[in-house]
C-alpha cells in the first residue's frame, strides 16, 4: 500500500496515509525496557475494507538499534526484517 497507493487484500485505490509523529505514543515500537529507545510507525489504511498496514521510519540510529535487538533476541543479523 506505501509503495504501490492500493490496498493489498481489495485493490482499492482509497489508501489514507497517517503519518506518525513523536507526539502520537501508540504510534511508537520501543526498543528497549526504558522507553528511551523508539522507531516512529506510519499507518496506511484502506477506506474500502480497513485494511491497515504499517512502516517504522527508520534512519541510520534507529537502524542500528532495531538490529542489536533483533540480535540480542536470537535472530541472525542477515535474515532481514520481516
């Protein structure tokens, strides 16, 4: 839906996007027990049907963290975010 404008399960084209903003808390994944550590999510959502899917905006920093935590939870670094 963020790359192609249509919903994946209807085809329809009425994809909302809803940007995530620090100011949004349950728009977060945190990465760590503290809440220090977070990635900020944006939502695309169907009109049609509800479908909902989500990114996290990452950048280098935030990157590199989700990494050392996929790691530290015993996923191998090279198997990709799924």
């Amino acid at each position: 839906m963020k790359y192609t404008g249509n919903c994946t399960k209807c085809n329809s084209d009425q994809v909302i996007e809803v940007k995530g903003t620090r100011f949004n808390s349950y728009q977060y994944v945190y990465l760590n027990n503290w809440g220090t550590k977070y990635v900020i999510l944006d939502r695309y959502v169907c009109s049609r049907c509800g479908f909902t899917e989500e990114y996290a905006q990452l950048d280098e920093k935030s990157r590199t963290s989700l990494e050392e935590l996929l790691v530290k939870n015993g996923s191998k670094k090279d198997e990709g975010f799924v």
